[in-house]
C-alpha cells in the first residue's frame, strides 16, 4: 500500500515468495518421518508421535479412496519431526479430544526438517497433470505450539476441514526468499477451507494469521473459499487478515472475532465477496506494530478489509479501531484491467457501536466503485468516530469532496487517492429505517456521501440523531429523502422532501442495550417522535420487520428507525406457580412474559402447567442455527399428563408474528415435526416420553422447550 493508494490484494508476484515447486518442498524434507523397520503394521491408531508419523507415512502410500487416523494419547513433536503426507487419499485425522504440541522454538533454515502437524505435499511421482486434491479433514484435536510453518500447511486443491478443533499459539517464521516454505497463515491452503465448531488463538503468521489461502500459484482451477461457522477467533496477529486471509469468497457464520490484530484487515482481509451472519466483531485493529510516523494511508479495516461484494447481517461490531475505516473498509482491489467488478455493499439488522478511526469513517468505509450499489437497512450506528475532517486529513488530495468522511459510514469515491477504474456507471445508495445517533468527528457526524450527478441516494425512515459537526454532508449526488427524523435537518435538506421531521425535537432514545433479536439497538421512549410517524397503506410497512425480527407494524403506524416498539403491556416475572387443572375438555393455561410481550400457553390434555422459564435472547448458550433470528428468545415448561405415554394438544399465542417453530433440547436444534406456524399462532403435539418431550421418559410430565423464531432474511 502507497501513501494515496488503498488496495486489499496484494501484488501476485508474491506468489513466488509464498511457495516454492513441490520438489524443492520435498528436498527440504528428505529426512524420512519414519523408516520403514521402525514402524509397526500401520492400524490407523495413533499414541506416540513416531506412529502418528508412521500412520501418515502408509497412509500415503495406500490405494483406499479415504483413510483415518485415531489418535489414542497426547503427542509431542520434536525439532526432527514432521507430518508428511504426499497420499492421494482423503485423509482423516481424528484427534479424540487430545492435544499434539510442537517445540515452541523456531527449526533452523538448514533443519532437514519443518516442525508442523500436516504438511500436505504432493510426492515428486505424482503427475503435475492430475489435479492434487485429497480432502484433508481434522477433527477433535488441540494443535499447538509450532512456530516454524505454523501447523498445517497443504498444498491439496481438495477442501480442508477443522472441526471441533483448537488451534493455539502457534507461528509462522520469517524466512529468507530462498527458504523452501514461506507459509502465510499458521493454516495455510491451496484448496477451500472449512473451519467449524472451533477456536483459533494466539496464533500468529503473515496473511491470516490463523486461516489463510491466498493464491500460492498452483494453478488452482479457481480461487477457493474459506467457510466458517460457530467458531471464535482471539488474539491471533498477521500483517493482512489478523484472523483469515484469502483471495476467494468468505463466509461467516455465527462466529466471533475479538483482539485480533493486523495491518490492514485487523480480522479479516477478504480480496473477493464476504458474507457475515450472526456474528460478532469486537476489539480488533489494524495498528499491528504501528509506528506514529506512517501515513494512516498504509493501515486499513480494523474488523475487516474487503474488495468484492458484501453482505452482513444480524451481526455486531464494537470497539474495532483503524486509521481508516474503524470497523469495515471497502476498496477495489483489482484495476481497469481486471474483469471482476463488485456490484452490491448491504448491511442489514446489525450495530456497530464505539469503533474508531483517524480518516474516512469510524464505523464502515465505503470507497465507491462504479456501478457499486450501498444498501443499509434496519442497523444501528451509535458511538462511532473519526478524526479528521477533509481540511484536517493528510490523504485527500485538492480534488476531495467536502464530504468526504463521518463519524458512522462515509461512501467516497475512491479515484480522490489516485487509481481505480475510470467509469460512467451510476451508483445507488440506499439507507432505510437505520438509527444513527451520538456519532462524532469527521464532515458530518453520521453519514457522507460524495459522487457525481449521475448516482443517486434515498434516505427513507432513518433516524438521525446528534453529530457535533451535522449530521450529514452531501456532494454531487442526488439525494431524496422521506419519512426522516433529523434533528439538525443536514440530512434533509432543511426537512424538506415528504414527511420529514425533527425540527426542535427529541428523539428520546434509550441507551444501547438488549432489547431483543440478536443485535443491541436503542429503544425509543413511549413518547419518542419517531414512534408512529410514518403512515401505512393496507397495514404495511415498506420493510416488513424491524432489526431485531419485531414484524413492523406494530401500532397505528409504522415507527422511524431500526426498532419498531412492540405494542404490549408490560413484561412481568415468569409464572412459576403451577396452574390447577381445569375442568372438563378446558385446557389449562398460563403466560410466558419476554421482554416483547406475553406468550399464552393453551394444553388441551394436560392438568397442570408449571416451571416456566424465559431465557432472552442475550443469555442463550447454544447458538442457533445460522440464519435464525429468535425475537422472543427461548422458553421452557412443564405439562404435566393424568398418565405416562398419555398426549396433549399445545397452541401458542404470540405478542409478535414468526415463521418458524424450533426447539432446543441438550444444545442440539430441531424444529417441531407438524407445528402449525400462522402469523402470531403456533400450534402443535406431543406425547409423554417421545419426540420433543425433553426428558425422554414416558413419566407423565412433558418437558416442553420452545424457541419461536424467524429466518434473518424474512420479509413478511
């Protein structure tokens, strides 16, 4: 990175860096794992690290299409010891819970050996035309300690799975150009990467500094991914990607990412699309070793830097810092000679709350491509700021627009650095029913927006609140506006445009808090202009929910901002007293109170109702299922039946509308096999002792959890 240039990709010589032909890999290992009179019949098992190695050793000599290895104790490797595999076979390592732990020092250029649990190399045989390409899977396993490749290196096109897996304190070494391996992450991949269920801590490498698989000019037939779901990410450190680098598409999936560490992309550098759902992003930067004498144009994305399309949803980032673009940086990596051209930026139903930055915006920075359309719906941006105003910032240069940066999110073009491809394609910008409030810093405290005449901007059902400089700046792009609060009338023109209101006014909102879904938001007071400001046509909305899944509307219209307050009464303790049988066919009852309102509770067939149990949304301990959004969190109770094995009839009344009916039962999900889901109703069976009776015994008492719920993406 140049001081005026901002690019994500790095340059593709470095490929010749990064790895060296598979022959030289080999020369740099011609110490045998193990002799062939040193190793008993191989069995798939594994308790010491010389059958670890031998296993590893027939395992690539075998014609099976899969093979496993069972690991029965703890491992430690020595400074000789290395994992080889060069087999054509998908290969299985199942850890069975146990720990594999290198020395902890650096290996010696010279070593004849490398120092890594797996490295995954083809043998000097092998036909450079067949495509290398086992699937390498690594399950159940603690890996830590190597510091020399870091502690998986593969070369296979084929996908290599982690599951249920910790990867810890380990490190890749900073070799010279001519060393035989130069790994980037402390896993590094040619193929796709699949990471579940795991952890990644401490860990330390060059591009990702615990996932990595940049292109290692392999020839791949095309650029892999890396997939990641339920998984966490802590204290990891590299120079692009503190967590996970790779040049192909990543997804997120109910994952977090906290103090992660780099130069650009304090977590994640992304040079294709990036998708992120459920997750969070918390204290990560891109300050790695930073040194106050460099321009803040070198450092970028404390969360994340991206270059292709992106989309994020019900996820959190706070307290993310940058010298530009405190939590999410955009930037086109690739020039006009390049094909591939991002077209679509959206973030939806999420917060960033308290992320920091010298230039651009606090929050998410959008560098303006042609024909890149921006969509922000139903999120919250509070806290955010920046430094430096244009007349303040040592980036722009005298072309820059005066609105140029903010607070929350800035979308600048990004020809004012220098590069980029030249276009007349138009853009579209699109923000509807955000809350931005208590943004500070920058040309405006919560949104900037520059461009020409031709891209166009509609802000339609935003809240904007507060900003010590305004709260808005435009420049060359043509702006509507409708059904606005603005407090301060930068954003509206002077509250021009059709129901545009704020003038003199307070948005009374509450502080950031859990007030339900899956992302904190900020609560408007019962008297809060906001609050029914914006008529509806045949009952609806133009969005159908709010961000935390609350279905809009819920009075006698619809509310500006991103929560659409629930018409309830007020949310009470649980009932925990059971509740006496009724008489004849009437079912007995009793009432769930969420913090969205009360849950009735009909049992036709039971006699008794009793332990019920709201757990919110904030203190589930079992994730969800990617994609689900549960706005009335999860509850449990017990039916209690005249005899064992004895069935009942179940019908739910809701404050609020879903789609979808789960439960949750020992932290495994499932939805309810014949649940009838209308709307605010939901009704179902079951019988003592089968199927969704948690307890599983047929003992006359029915232990019923629930978990109403929505997908993230619903819309009505």
């Amino acid at each position: 990175m140049s001081t005026h240039t901002i690019r994500a990709r790095l340059p593709r010589s470095r490929a010749a860096l990064v790895v060296t032909t598979s022959a030289l890999i080999a020369t740099a290992l011609v110490a045998a794992p193990a002799s062939s009179n040193a190793c008993a019949p191989a069995d798939a098992s594994a308790g010491t690290t010389q059958d670890f190695l031998c296993e590893l050793d027939a395992a690539s000599n075998s014609s099976a299409a899969s093979v496993a290895i069972e690991l029965t104790d703890d491992l430690n490797f020595g400074s000789s010891d290395s994992g080889l595999y060069n087999g054509t076979a998908d290969l299985i390592i199942n850890g069975n819970g146990h720990f594999v732990t290198g020395t902890g020092e650096v290996t010696p250029e010279d070593a004849p050996n490398t120092n890594a649990l797996l490295l995954v190399i083809p043998s000097e045989e092998h036909d450079p035309s067949t495509p290398f390409a086992p699937r390498i899977t690594i399950e159940n396993i603690t890996v830590e300690d190597f510091v020399t490749v870091g502690a998986v290196y593969s070369q296979s096109l084929g996908v290599l799975e982690l599951s249920d897996t910790t990867i810890t304190n380990n490190a890749v070494a900073e070799f010279s150009p001519g060393a035989a391996i130069f790994t980037a992450g402390v896993v590094s991949a040619a193929g796709p990467i699949e990471a579940s269920d795991s952890e990644f801590s401490g860990n330390a490498g060059f591009f990702g500094g615990a996932l990595s698989n940049i292109d290692l000019g392999l020839a791949a037939s095309q650029v892999p991914s890396i997939d990641i779901a339920r998984s966490t990410f802590t204290g990891n450190s590299a120079r692009a990607g503190g967590a996970v680098t790779s040049d192909g598409d990543i997804t997120v999936t109910a994952s977090t990412f906290d103090s992660n560490s780099a130069r650009i992309g304090g977590a994640i550098a992304s040079a294709l699309s990036l998708e992120a759902d459920t997750s969070r992003f918390v204290d990560n930067d891109a300050y790695l070793d930073f040194d106050e004498s460099e321009s803040v144009g070198s450092r970028a994305g404390g969360a994340m830097i991206v270059s292709g399309d992106v989309s994020i949803q019900t996820s959190t980032f706070e307290r993310n810092a940058a010298p530009l673009g405190g939590a999410i940086i955009f930037t086109s990596a690739n020039g006009p000679e390049d094909d591939y051209a991002p077209s679509s930026f959206a973030i939806s139903s999420s917060t960033f709350a308290s992320n920091t930055a010298t230039d651009i915006a606090g929050a998410v920075a959008v560098m303006k491509m042609p024909g890149l359309d921006m969509t922000v719906l139903n999120s919250t941006f509070t806290g955010n700021s920046v430094g430096n105003a244009f007349g303040d910032s040592d980036l722009a240069g005298e072309a820059a627009p005066a609105a140029y940066s903010a607070g929350a999110v800035a979308y600048v073009p990004l020809d004012i650095f220098g590069g980029g491809p030249e276009s007349d394609a138009p853009s579209q910008t699109t923000l509807a029913f955000n809350t931005f409030a208590g943004n500070t810093g920058g040309d405006a405290g919560n949104f900037a927006i520059s461009g020409d005449e031709a891209d166009t901007a509609d802000l339609g059902g935003n809240a904007f609140v507060g900003g010590d400089v305004g709260s808005c700046a435009f420049e060359g792009v043509d702006v509507a506006t409708a059904d606005n609060f603005d407090d301060d009338g930068s954003c509206t023109d002077g509250w021009a445009g059709e129901n545009n209101i704020g003038e003199g006014l307070d948005a009374l909102l509450g502080a950031l808090s859990d007030d339900g879904g899956s992302t904190m938001t900020l609560l408007p007071g019962t008297d809060s202009p906001p609050l029914d400001a914006i008529a509806f046509t045949d009952g609806e909305c133009l969005v159908d929910t709010d961000q935390r899944g609350i279905v809009r509307p819920q009075g006698d219209a619809c509310d500006i901002g991103a929560v659409e307050v629930a018409v309830t009464s007020d949310p009470l303790e649980p009932d925990t007293d059971p509740v006496e049988p009724a008489d004849g066919d009437d079912p007995v009852a009793s009432t769930i109170n969420t913090a969205s309102g009360s849950i009735t509770i009909l049992a036709y067939g039971a006699t008794a109702i009793s332990n019920v149990v709201w757990t919110p949304t904030s203190d589930i301990t079992s994730t969800p299922p990617a994609g689900l959004v549960l706005p009335l969190g999860i509850a449990a109770f017990d039916l209690a039946v005249p005899h064992a094995g004895d069935s009942v009839r179940i019908e739910l009344t809701l404050p609020l509308a879903v789609t979808q009916f789960w439960k949750v039962q020992n932290g495994t999900w499932s939805q309810v096999a014949g649940a009838t889901v209308s709307g605010t109703s939901i009704s179902y069976e079951l019988t003592d002792g089968a199927t969704g009776d948690e307890d599983g015994s047929a003992n006359a008492v029915i232990v019923d959890p629930i978990a109403p719920a929505i997908s993230s993406g619903f819309t009505g």
